[in-house]
C-alpha cells in the first residue's frame, strides 16, 4: 500500500513484481547498471529492449539467432571503440566539468531545478574524500569510495536546505539530561566496547551474611563503573560516542566530569567517524592514549523535526561527510536521495575513469552514423544485425524527442542530416526547446564509463535472451507420486521434459 514517485529506471523496475523470466533478466541489468555505475539505469533497458524487439523482425526473416548475436557482439564492440575515440579527456580534479556531470545526471530527475546548488554539493562532497592512489610517478590516478559519504535524509524544509557537513551526523541523541549539549573544541572517544559492567556467563552464587555486603557490592560495581569514566577523563577527552550500551552509573560519572556521550551508534557510523575525526576505534579502555582521540571543532544535537540528532562538524580535513538532504514530504526527499546518489556515482565515474562525452543522444546518433559507414564493409548476414543495431542504438536520441513532444519521423531524418555533417558527437535533442541542437553548448556530458556499461550491458543481455529457445517451468511443490493437475504423473512429466 506504499507509494513511490520517481523517474529513476532502476527504483521502477526494482518496485515492479515481475514474474516473466526475460523481464527478469532487465530488472537484473538495471541493478548492476545502478551498483556499478549508477546512472543509464532507464537507457539499458531502452537499448536491450529495441535490440530484442529488432531481433525479433529478422528472426522472423529465418536469420539465425546464433548469427544475430555475433552481429550485435561485433557492433557493440566497435561502438565502444568509437566511443573512446571521440571521448574528451578531462582533469579529474577539475570542479567546472564535474559540476556539469552531476547537473546532467540531476536534470532529468525531480530534483532538476534544484540541481544547481545540489550538484555544486555532490562535487563538493566527492572531492573532500578524494584519495590518490599514484601507479608511477607519470600516472596520477584517483579513488573514490562512495561509503565515505552518509547520506541521511528527513522530511521537512526544502530540497534548498540540503546542505553538506564536513563531518558525521548521527541520528541519536545525548544519553543524559546533565551532559552539555554542545561542545567546541571537542576531543572524541570512539569505543567499541560497553561502559557497564558485563555479567558472567556462568551461574554464580553469593552467599551474603549482612547488609552491609549488599551495600559494598553494589558500591564495587559503581567503583568499576568510575574507574572506566575516570581513565576517558584522564586523556582530557570531552566526547564519548559508544557502539555498546552505557550503564546509568556510568552515564552519571560522565556527566558530572562534563562530558557528552552517546549510546549504540552504528558500527558504519563508527568507521564513518573514525574517518572523518581522525581518531581510532578503541575495543579495550586499558589501551587508551590521547593518541587514539578524534577531533572536531564542534558537536552538538539540534532538533530536526521531531527528533535529536546530533551534528560532528568542522572536521579538519575528514575523509568521511554527510549530505543531509531536506524536502517538503518523505516522498520528496527520498527522490532527492535517489538523484544524489547518482549524481554522486557518475562524478565517481569520472573521477576513475576520466573520460567524458556530450549527452542528449548526440554520441549514439554520432556513432549510429559511423557504424553504418563501418557495417557495409562486413558481408553475409551480419551486415543485417549490425544494421538492426545501429536502428536500436538510435532509439535513444528518439525517446528523448518523443518525449519532448518532438515527432520522431522528422527528428530522425533531421538528426541524421545533422550528424553526417559533423566530425564530433555533438548534435542531439535539446528537450527544453523541442529541437535538433549542439548540445555540447549546453554544457550536457556524461561519463564515457555510463556509455560503456549500457552498450555492454545491453548488448549482453539482449543476446542471453535470443540464445534461449524455450522457457521451461520446473514444479516447486514435488508431491511424491500420484497424478498431477493435468491428470498425467508428475515423475512421467518431468522425464517427458528432460
């Protein structure tokens, strides 16, 4: 009974219940298109799709399957290295081309009027956990581990709140009413272990003769208990933030040496903050330094809607950040989420693999153009598959016009006039205006590795599916013997299939 609105490809088809097996197989590509490169989710089933469905007419010509296959292998192939000859190859440092990266991926999301602060955020976030990883001296290459950024999300406010922290936010709040609620300056303690008094796993027994033991016993659990606060105190730190759980005693002993704790924080959140503070995850108190603290100019917890978060900010140069994102209704901000995530995989992308080409179906019309050029020197009847591959690679730049309210026909003939007469993949639909344009102009580029992944992807799978010549459903339910529905016996049914 839940309800989701967005336009991203992968979220649709991962909410959709899809029962027939080769629909099953595109929820799969649309998947590893999001984990892998996270964007062109809705472009490789658009492309595995038209290249199904123009297999399908030569199939019908009694060309073999086998035959289409190579084909479509061959001009996939050829597409890719097309595609790395027209690519430009940019400074993946460079924040001018990365905001323009991250502002097309956001463009065609719900989040399109706001992407220009959004994406100037996403670069923002993306270059403060940038890390270089040199192979030689020459060859300066870059990583980015997208786990470095948190993304937490919560409804209300507008998209134009979102805003990025240099820092950790925790969605937990201070364990005790007589902790200070902000700290400057702070020197964080990051445990892995309890501050309370672990119970034996062993049945014991204690045999008390007076009161007076009880009252000793329960005063050497509160000693224990002091002695812990005491050795976190003794290294000047003001902030404790525990993966375990803090016994009330010991809560009160924190409070009163001033110190701000919080109770059962994420083990993620714990390598996040260990990141991003620059201190180290202690498992054992015995072995705490002042070497192992975390540092951030301030903490505290502020009341975000209806809860208490609490906000680990000004980092000096924290290698793990939050994004968190505002919107006017849960649905609002989980589209926005979607849309930074993939505004955040395709700056990643480029960060890695620093080739960029122009979007708007400029390069698939472009290379559609030089493959027709390169399929009339293959002979047999490949050329018919290479030639049915070009006509699916164009659907691209045609959806778009279609839905731009452009009539296909004519964009097809026009596109085409156009490209021939370039030597770049520049020409492509500009939506806003319903026409044929150099979308190079309009500062749209996307990743070479997007490209790269829906043309393999779709290619891949299109061509699994025509391998396959029957669908057999196997019975889940095996009843011992006797008849099955249709009257025959299930044992005979199963060898007739084999």
């Amino acid at each position: 009974g839940d309800v989701t609105i967005t336009n991203d490809g992968a979220t649709i088809l991962k909410e959709i219940d899809v029962e027939h097996p080769a629909a099953k197989m595109m929820v799969e590509i649309t998947k590893s298109a999001d984990n892998e490169v996270g964007d062109g989710t809705t472009s490789v089933v658009v492309l595995a799709g038209s290249l199904l469905e123009k297999a399908e007419e030569l199939i019908n010509k009694k060309v073999h399957p086998t035959v289409i296959v190579d084909g479509y292998r061959k001009s996939a192939e050829k597409a890719i290295e097309l595609l790395k000859e027209v690519a430009e190859k940019i400074d993946p440092t460079n924040k001018e081309y990365l905001r323009k990266i991250a502002s097309t991926s956001m463009s065609s999301k719900l989040t399109a009027n706001n992407s220009p602060e959004l994406s100037q955020l996403v670069v923002n976030a993306i270059i403060s956990i940038l890390e270089k990883s040199n192979l030689n001296e020459n060859i300066e290459k870059f990583k980015v581990d997208i786990d470095n950024i948190k993304v937490e999300k919560k409804a209300g406010g507008s998209i134009r709140d979102t805003k990025l922290i240099e820092g950790i936010v925790l969605d937990k709040e201070i364990v005790h009413g007589g902790m200070p609620k902000r700290i400057e300056n702070a020197k964080i303690v990051l445990l892995n272990c309890p501050l309370e008094i672990e119970k034996t796993e062993f049945d014991a027994k204690i045999n008390i003769n007076n009161p007076e033991q009880i009252q000793q016993f329960i005063n050497e659990e509160n000693m224990m208990l002091k002695a812990m606060v005491d050795k976190i105190s003794l290294t000047e730190a003001n902030v404790v933030l525990c993966q375990k759980g803090i016994d009330e005693m010991a809560q009160h002993y924190l409070a009163k040496s001033g110190i701000l704790a919080v109770r059962r924080v994420k083990e993620s959140d714990m390598y996040k903050l260990a990141k991003a503070t620059g201190g180290s995850l202690i498992t054992n108190l015995n072995d705490l330094t002042t070497q192992d603290l975390g540092h951030a100019n301030s903490i505290e917890e502020r009341h975000i809607e209806t809860g208490k978060w609490l906000f680990v900010e000004d980092c000096q140069n924290p290698k793990s950040v939050t994004i968190l994102v505002r919107g006017g209704s849960q649905r609002v901000v989980d589209e926005v989420e979607r849309s930074i995530h993939d505004a955040l995989m395709s700056v990643k992308d480029v960060i890695e693999y620093p080739y960029i080409v122009t979007g708007a179906g400029a390069p698939e019309a472009f290379i559609s153009h030089k493959l027709r050029e390169w399929s009339n020197k293959l002979d047999g009847r490949e050329q018919l598959s290479a030639e049915k591959f070009i006509e699916a690679l164009e659907s691209i730049p045609l959806t778009l016009a279609e839905n731009a309210g452009m009539d296909p026909i004519d964009s097809q003939v026009q596109l085409r006039a156009k490209v021939s007469t370039s030597s770049k993949p520049k020409y492509g639909i500009d939506v806003l205006n319903a026409k044929i344009a150099d979308v190079s102009v309009k500062e749209i580029f996307e990743p070479l590795a997007v490209k790269e992944q829906v043309i393999n992807a779709a290619t891949e799978s299109s061509s699994m599916i025509l391998r396959i010549d029957n669908v057999i459903a196997s019975s889940k339910s095996k009843t011992p013997s006797g008849p099955s529905h249709d009257g025959g016996n299930m044992e005979g049914d199963m060898d007739a299939m084999a």
